[in-house]
C-alpha cells in the first residue's frame, strides 16, 4: 500500500518536492521528539537541497521555454516576410542598346529572399 502510494505521488510530484517534504518531515518530527540535533540538520539540509534542485530544474525548464519561443517568433517572422514580401524589392533594369542598334532590353529584378507577388 505505501509503495503504490509512494509511486502515485512520485509520478505527479518531482524528486525536487520529496526531497523538501521529506527533509521538512525528518526535521520536524526530530523536533518533536526532542531528537539529536545533528538530525534536525540533516533534515533542514535535505529540505534546503531539495529547494536548490527545484529551483535549478526551473530554471532549465525556463530556459529551454525561452529557445522554443525565440524559435517561434524567427519562424513567424519567416512566414510573415513569405506572405507579404518582407523586405525583398524590385526593379527595372534598362539596357541600352549596342552601338549601331536600335533594340534596348528592360528587366524586372527582384533583390531579396522572399518572393514577391502582383
């Protein structure tokens, strides 16, 4: 019964919370008890350790949050540019014609990454 309940806590709850939980509890019940004190530290250090894990697991969390972000708003930029022509121009281009011609050529060149449309 106490390892299903442990297991069915373990898979909703992180190892950062058990530890604090479980260094609160160990602390705690030293007190209580008028346990060593030497117990009560090690408690309060399980509980203090457990509070580090979480916090850095957060962070990492936060971190890997931010790239996906990052990534999302490059791509929006991408399809926005695709859509609208971002920053992507055009131009005519005249030639003249050679010497002793009378036939000059004209060309529409687009300059830039995204395609441009109308």
């Amino acid at each position: 019964m106490n390892r299903l309940l442990f297991e069915r806590l373990k898979s909703h709850v992180g190892g950062p919370a058990i530890a604090v939980v479980a260094g609160a509890v160990l602390a705690g019940a030293t007190a209580y008890l008028d346990g060593p004190k030497e117990l009560i530290l090690v408690g309060a250090l399980v509980g203090a350790g457990g509070a580090l894990w979480a916090s850095i697991q957060r962070s990492a969390g936060e971190e890997a949050l931010r790239k996906k972000s990052e990534e999302l708003a490059e791509l929006n930029r991408f399809i926005a540019g695709a859509v609208t022509g971002g920053n992507s121009f055009c131009y005519v281009a005249a030639e003249t014609p050679p010497p002793g011609g009378n036939k000059g050529l004209l060309s529409v060149v687009q300059e830039g990454p995204y395609p441009l449309y109308e």
